[in-house]
C-alpha cells in the first residue's frame, strides 16, 4: 500500500497553466483562497489570510479590484478557505469561509461561517457593502487541534468537509454535517479518513485548500506544488482518481484553488517580493 502510494505521488504530470492576472486591489496580499462564482458568471470571491479583517474580496480572472463586502456577524482569526454550495438549509447558494488556520495546533475551536452569496461589488470605491449575518460553526476535531487550510461542501448533502494541512505527519479529513449548524455548542467534527497523500515540507507537499467540482464527483486537493484528484463516496471517503499533476515554478506561495468548469481549475497565490498575489487557470491530464 505504502509503495503504491509513493508511485502515485511520484507519476506526476505537469499542468498545462496560464497566467491571466494579478491582484489589483492593495489590500488583498494574501488570498488564502477563491471561490468561482455562478450565480455571478466572472466573478471570483478571495479573502486574506490572518491579520484582516472580515471581508470578502471580489475579482475577476484579470484581477480586477471590484470592491469589498464585510461579512456581518463574523471575526477574522486566521481565514484560511472559502467555498460555495448550498446553505445548510438548503434554500440558497451561501459562501463558506473557513477561520481554521492554526499554524502552531493550539486552538481548542475553530469556526465556519455561512452567508448568503451577496450580489457583488461593481467597483473599487464599492467598499461599504455588508452581506446578511452570517451562520456560525463552532467545532474541534475529535484528536485535538490541527491547522486547517482547506475545506469544500458536498453539493449532494451540504456536509462540510475540512482538510488538514500535514504539519502533523499526516493529512487527515474531517466532516460536519448539515445537523451540525443546528447546535448552539461547539460540536466535534466527525474524522472521515487518512487522506493518501504523504506530507513533506521541503517539496512543499502541505495541503493549502480544496474544493468539489459542482456536480459532486470530483474533488482537487491542492499543495504549494500539486494538484491531488479523488473520487468521493460513500460518507465522504476519497479515493484517488487519476495521477496527480505538478505545479512546479507557477506560485511561490499558492494557496487557492476552486473549479472554473469540469476541466479547468483556478489557483491563486499570496503576494510575495515580486509583486501582488497571481491568478491562474490549470488544466490536468488525468
């Protein structure tokens, strides 16, 4: 098993990717994740890492600045993912923002907000727009805290489904379900699997978000470096799909990722010295 592991994570092929823009706007220097928008065809929500506070970006893949949206009700701890799927009851589209990062696997809790997919921004000044109050998740893991960057809702049952980073040795998937937003205590996120992938911080194989492909059959793990595809089924279990593929020099801190279409991915990065945060699109042989 360990062997097949290691030809899987190895038989990469590389993505074919296209540059099509940078962040325009100053204040997104770390988009820590990007969620494509389709009640809003061009849209693309991104948000910061820690250190701002709760807002939604939106842009397009040129990187456009259209403005900002503060999420009413919520706080910005360590904003690390964002997702679109149904909202917990089902009656709409909602943006699903994961405060889950916890570099240092200290904090007892973690939140999930859910809001209502807002009309976008039109424009730059468009900065005092506030989305409707948000749903709060508060949840720990059943085996103790663990830095979360990724997270992606099941479009079949609206579960969210939360991807750890690795720091700890190993890459482990959690779920909460739709029940779980009905509790007025923090719940414990249910441990679904081992995910196969072997982390390793010197190639940078650390898992820095995720997201479903709409129709729910398809699920891209993404790392500094590579693309990972699963298959999920029953209870949310991945198994591998295809071979992953390899996102060698595109992003010196990439951590976005979300669907454009069934084939095309779209990634974003953090700002660096070179200059603002890159958008890409990537297509993987599979």
């Amino acid at each position: 098993m360990f062997v097949s592991l290691l030809l899987w994570q190895t038989s990469v092929t590389p993505a074919v990717t296209a540059r099509t823009g940078r962040f325009h706007s100053p204040r997104v220097t770390e988009s820590s994740g990007v969620a494509v928008s389709h009640a809003h065809p061009g849209t693309l929500w991104t948000h910061n890492d820690s250190g701002d506070g709760p807002y939604l970006y939106a842009t397009d893949l040129r990187g456009t600045d259209r403005g900002a949206i503060r999420v009413s009700g919520a706080t910005a701890v360590d904003w690390e993912d964002i997702a679109l799927g149904r909202c917990p009851d089902g009656s709409q589209g909602c943006l699903y923002i994961g405060d889950t990062g916890d570099n240092l696997e200290r904090r007892a809790s973690v939140v999930v907000y859910a809001v209502p997919e807002p009309l976008p921004p039109v424009a730059t000044a468009d900065t005092q727009r506030v989305t409707s109050a948000a749903l709060t998740l508060s949840l720990h893991y059943p085996d103790g805290p663990h830095d979360v960057e990724a997270l992606y809702v099941s479009p079949r049952d609206t579960a969210v489904y939360l991807v750890s980073k690795g720091r700890g040795g190993t890459i482990r998937l959690y779920r909460a379900g739709r029940a779980a937003w009905t509790a007025h205590h923090t719940v414990t996120a249910e441990f679904v699997q081992t995910v196969p992938i072997v982390p390793d911080r010197g190639s940078g194989r650390l898992v820095t978000g995720a997201a479903i492909r709409p129709d729910g059959n398809l699920v891209a793990i993404r790392t500094y470096a590579e693309i990972y595809f699963f298959t999920p089924g029953p209870g949310g279990r991945l198994t591998p799909s295809g071979q992953p593929c390899a996102l060698d020099g595109l992003e010196r801190v990439g951590e976005g990722i979300d669907f454009r279409d069934d084939s095309t991915l779209v990634l974003t990065s953090e700002a660096d010295v070179f200059g603002p945060g890159t958008i890409d699109t990537a297509r993987c042989s599979r």
